[in-house]
C-alpha cells in the first residue's frame, strides 16, 4: 500500500487534541478525542483509537451541502438515522432507525458536526465488547474542540478530502505525538553518534 493509500493522523502533543492528517503529499489541520489517542479503546472514554482501518461509506445532510464526486458509498442522512451506541444490543456500532429502545446517537443534529460523515471501520467486523463506537471523520467545531473520539476537519477541509478516499484507503492514527516521535528521533541520533565513536578520535 503507498502513502497515497494512507490517510495518517497524528496529533502535535500529548497535552493537545490538534493534530494533521496528511494524505500523500496533502495534509490538513484536525482535532481528535477529549481522551486523547488510546491503543486501548473502550466505550464511553472519549478517545480516538490507535490503529490502521478502513474507510466504509459516507453520511451527508443534503439540505445542507452538495456532495462532491466520492468513491466510497454515500447516502444522505435522514431525520430517523441513528448510531446505536450500546454494547448490550446487537447493534452495537451499526446505524439505526430511531426511536430505538436501546442507546444511541442522533445522525441529523442540530449542529453541522454530521453535515458530512466518514465511517471508520473501527470495531465493525464484527463488533465487540465494548471497545468503542461510532468512530467517524466529521465536521469540526470552529475553535477545533475535541471531539468524543471521532477525527473533525474544517467543512472545505472534510469536503476536499472526501474526493480523495477510496475504499483501499486506510486509516492510521498514531499513538505517539509528533512532539514525542521528534524527540525519540533525537535520542535516536545521540545512540548513534556513541555507537560511532572510535577512542581514537580523541
């Protein structure tokens, strides 16, 4: 799979929700859970899983934009779509219709964040325990708040990128900030540099 294939997130610090996603030889601001990035998800923590997966389909209010030409699968939202968000029923991680006697979130909100809808195929095959769900690409708040464990990019940002996704693409999210990955690379290069050193030099 090339880089082009690779859609990577990663945020800028530990203390930090923001972070980029960079496809190929684009990239775009983001923010990413409350929680922060986790190789270890469970439901309700508010974090982004670590990992690499796949794209499945889109989600979009067509009252409110015109979807670009896409690759993945799209359909628009309507006012019965829901998320089911309970590890008790056996539609955990799946959308349904609601009313739903079991928990779930709302797809049409009042707010633009699922205006456009990426699903990421984070613990969808099939679902599990309760590992997390409802894990998507959406619409950022404008002051890029965290999110409850979704990706969010600015509307043109989410909207360009979509025209670029394809099924092959992955999604890979990095567990390690880019602030921690720049000082391992230092502590990389000061080993090498003893490892290189020959007494004789003195």
């Amino acid at each position: 799979m090339s880089e082009a294939d690779v859609l990577t997130v990663q945020i800028d610090s530990g203390e930090s929700s923001l972070g980029w996603a960079t496809l190929g030889n684009r990239r775009w601001r983001c923010t990413v859970g409350a929680g922060g990035v986790r190789e270890d998800k469970v439901e309700g923590d508010a974090a982004t899983p670590a990992g690499k997966f796949p794209l499945r389909h889109l989600y979009f209010r067509n009252d409110r934009l015109v979807l670009p030409k896409v690759r993945l699968p799209a359909r628009p939202i309507d006012e019965h779509d829901g998320w089911c968000d309970d590890p008790r029923s056996t539609s955990y991680n799946r959308l349904v219709r609601i009313p739903n006697e079991w928990s779930h979130e709302k797809m049409w909100r009042d707010d633009e964040l699922y205006d456009l809808v990426v699903v990421v195929g984070y613990n969808d095959d099939p679902p599990e325990g309760e590992w997390g769900s409802a894990i998507f690409l959406h619409l950022a708040r404008k002051d890029y708040a965290p999110t409850r464990g979704c990706v969010a990019f600015a509307r043109d940002d989410l909207l360009e990128l979509v025209t670029l996704i394809g099924p092959e693409t992955r999604l890979q999210v990095l567990s390690r900030p880019a602030d921690e990955q720049a000082g391992s690379r230092d502590d990389d290069e000061l080993m090498q540099q003893f490892e290189d050193f020959d007494e004789r030099d003195w």
